[in-house]
C-alpha cells in the first residue's frame, strides 16, 4: 500500500459501543450506510495502516455502529 497521503477517509471510529466490542462510527459519505461498501478498507493508527473488515453493522440512532471482524469485547473494541 502507498503512504497515507494515498488514503480518501471516508469515516472516522468515535467509540467503542457495548461490551461486545462493537463500535461507533461516524461516515463522511453522502447516504452514511455507503461507508460500508467501499473496500478494502483501512484503520489508520499511530504505528501504520491496518486492512479493517466489518462483519456486522446497523444504524444506531443517528449514526451507525459495527463490529469489526475479529473484535469480540469492549477492550478489544477501545484499542
């Protein structure tokens, strides 16, 4: 993959959501559930770029919350 100046952020995680490691996000695409179309899709972190894969994810409200594969409780989650 390029540096991070190839990247298009289309969301942004705010918060972990629950205790089974579900998160709160927030998509910058114009119909919000559009956000989970578009792949691969890539967590950005201090350390590099890690390939992130939704499994579950619904509207919550306003906003939207998912689960990202592998992520099966809060600690998990708030990393």
């Amino acid at each position: 993959m390029g540096s991070t100046r190839d990247l298009l952020v289309v969301g942004k995680i705010t918060a972990a959501h629950g205790i089974k490691g579900w998160i709160k996000v927030y998509s910058y695409t114009a119909e919000p559930e559009q956000l989970f179309d578009y792949t691969p899709l890539f967590l950005q972190r201090k350390s590099g770029c890690d390939r992130v894969e939704f499994v579950h994810w619904q509207r919550q409200g306003k906003g939207l919350i998912a689960q990202v594969k592998g992520c099966k409780d809060r600690n998990q989650a708030e990393l």
